[in-house]
C-alpha cells in the first residue's frame, strides 16, 4: 500500500478479532514510532507496549466509559519525557513540541497498524493517575496517549471530513479553493514565478553534450 493510499483509508478501528498479532508487526509498529520527526530530534518519548491480558483490562478500566478499550489485543501507551524538550526549547518545547513529537509518533505508529493489516485507534480519554500507577511510570514522564491495535472485527465506520474548500488556504489567510482545479489557478501565481527562474537558470547552465 502507498503511503497515500494507507492515509487516506485509515479509520479507527474500536472491536478487534481475538486473534494474536505478529511479533514482527508490533516491532515494525514500535519502529514507526521511533521514526517519527521531533523538535530539535530530540525523540522525547518511550513507549510502552501492552500484551499482558490483565494489564489490558486494568487498561480498559482507566479508560473513561469505554467498553470496547479491553477487546485490544495489544497496546501502545505513548509516553513523553518534557524535561528534554525543556532543556532544548524552554517552555515551547516543554509545553508545545513535547505533545506534538508524542503526536507524530502516535499518527505514525496508527499508519504502521494500517499498512500491515491491522486496526488501531487513539484513545485519549483516560485516567492519568491510574495509568501511571498501573506502569509505574515516573513523575516527569506524561502519558500522552494509548493506542489500541488487532485485526479489524468491524468494517471501519465512515467518518464525515471537512473538504478542502473549509480547510486550507491558499497564500494568505481566507483565500478558498472551489475544487481541486481551482488549487491549481490559486498555486500558479507562486508556480509560474518559481517555473519561470527555472528555466532560466537551466539556460545559463552549460548544456550536456
Ligand atoms: C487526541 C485524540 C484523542 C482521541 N481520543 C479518543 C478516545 O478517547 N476514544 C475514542 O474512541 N476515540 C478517540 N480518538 C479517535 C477519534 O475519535 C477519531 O480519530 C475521529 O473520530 C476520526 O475518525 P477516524 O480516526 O476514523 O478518521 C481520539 C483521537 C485523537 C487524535
């Protein structure tokens, strides 16, 4: 699958087969994580990485009138560790780039899901305290976020998303595009330019003999 193809049929995935998921598909999924862009690549996160049935369940628990949460074959908890990206950035990286380095790696790992089969979803409704004490984890590490993964047991749900025209502007704040066409009228003021120094430039280049 592309990489396009895989963000485009992405759904979250809430009831899972009960059926075990590869060990090679869980590395690839920590893997993908790992691979995720951070602030200054300061990779300010750990993941935790749930199989234990018991520990699923508690997991469920914690997760706030959630039933499906412990149908999860697996989890992933996404942790961040803010002091680095306050050693690095100060407050923006404590309070901004911390949760948004956390946030790739979570997106990331849900595309790696995706790609091999499987189904996952963010859960972000959960007791912190809780699920601190259930992994022991330390004060200046936050759970940011746990995922879900399994093989789908359920078509994935069709979720209503904002077209183009309400999401993205075009070279200055409100400047709307009709259609997919139209990106490309609004784009060529900055294209045409850009193609036009191009040319140019390749002219005053030696050509290849
Ligand atoms: C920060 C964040 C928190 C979320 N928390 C939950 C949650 O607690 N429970 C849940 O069922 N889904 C949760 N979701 C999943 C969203 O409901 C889901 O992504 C959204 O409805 C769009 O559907 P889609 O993922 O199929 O495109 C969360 C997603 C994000 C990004």
């Amino acid at each position: 699958m592309d990489a396009l193809t895989n963000i485009f049929s992405r759904r979250s995935i809430r009831s899972y087969e009960k059926k075990e998921v590869e060990f090679e598909k869980l590395v690839n999924i920590l893997d993908a994580g790992r691979f995720a862009p951070s602030a200054g690549n300061v990779q300010d996160w750990k993941f935790i990485l749930v199989n234990e049935e018991d520990k699923i369940e508690k997991v469920g628990n914690a997760c706030l009138e959630q039933d499906w949460v412990d149908e999860a074959q697996v989890m992933v908890v996404v942790c961040s560790e803010p002091v680095k990206e306050d050693r690095m950035y100060g407050d923006r990286g404590k309070n901004l780039y911390s949760i948004q380095n956390s946030a790739c790696a979570a997106q990331n790992m849900l595309l790696a899901a995706h790609a091999q089969g499987l189904g996952g979803c963010w859960v972000g409704s959960f007791d912190e305290i809780t699920i601190r004490e259930l992994f022991d984890i330390p004060e200046d590490v936050v759970p940011r976020a746990i995922l879900t993964f399994g093989y789908p047991a359920e078509k994935a749900e069709e979720k209503p998303k904002l077209n183009l025209y309400d999401v993205a502007f075009f070279n200055k704040w409100g400047i709307r595009a009709h259609d997919k066409s139209e990106i490309q009228r609004l784009l060529s003021s900055v294209l045409g330019p850009l193609k036009e120094r191009f040319h140019k430039l390749k002219n005053l280049l030696p050509s290849k003999k």
